[in-house]
C-alpha cells in the first residue's frame, strides 16, 4: 500500500487538465522568459498549506493562475478550468490516484502582474486525493 503523500497532486492536476484543454493552451508548474509566446498558460502549483489523514487521504491546497493576451480570454479559461476541476475531476483515477472532494478555496479572480502585455486570473483550491489500492 502506497504511504499517505506519495501522490504529486500537482503532477496529477497538469497532466489531467492539459488531457481536457488539448495543445492549444499551455499546462505546467513553472514559468519561463517565453510566456508572451506560450499564451493562453495554466500554472499548476500546490502550496505549501494542507494536511492528510495520516493514513492515506492527501488534502492538498492548489494554485491555479491563468495567463492570457487579454482579461477576458484569462477569465473564460480560468472559468473553465474551475468548472472541469469542480465537476469532473471529483470521483475519477488518474496517474495512479484516485480523486475525491475538490472545492473552490479562492474563487477565480485577477492577480497582479508585472509584464503588462498580459493578463493573469487565479484560483486557488482544495483536492483531496489518495494512492489507488
């Protein structure tokens, strides 16, 4: 039996939205000097916050910042992500770990951002998961 924590819910979160967004949007954990390039972006990024249960559940808590050309194409795509993460997400087994609670910490909404030549909306939210047995 896998160890409480052995699931990269951060890994498992990329993975499963770039699946759903296809090879027009962008899903990774970091940025680089070619954003401007790469747009729309999804950053995927666990926070240091959370807990588990000390057995199996990881409750981990997610960053998810969209980086678009213009406020309202980052908005759609934040929605949408929020919407694929609250409703098909929950119940599913994926990259060796099976999915339960997901809920919305901080609601889409605009984060600042220093280049000026794009626009950055983020959520944040809270992804309970454990290893498959």
């Amino acid at each position: 039996m896998a160890a409480v924590g052995s699931v990269d819910v951060e890994l498992l979160v990329i993975q499963w939205l770039q699946a759903r967004l296809g090879n027009g949007v962008v899903v990774r954990d970091e940025l680089d000097n070619n954003l401007m390039n790469e747009l729309p972006t999804v950053q995927v990024e666990r926070i240091a916050a959370g807990d588990d249960d000390g057995f199996r559940v990881d409750r981990a808590f997610v960053d998810v910042d969209v980086y678009a050309a213009t406020r309202g194409a980052a908005i759609a795509l934040a929605l949408q992500v929020r919407g694929l993460l609250l409703t098909e997400l929950p119940g599913s087994t994926t990259g060796g770990a099976v999915v339960g609670r997901v809920q919305t910490i901080a609601a889409p909404g605009p984060r600042p951002y220093e280049n000026t030549g794009l626009r950055r909306i983020g959520a944040t939210y809270e992804i309970y998961s454990h290893p498959v047995s």
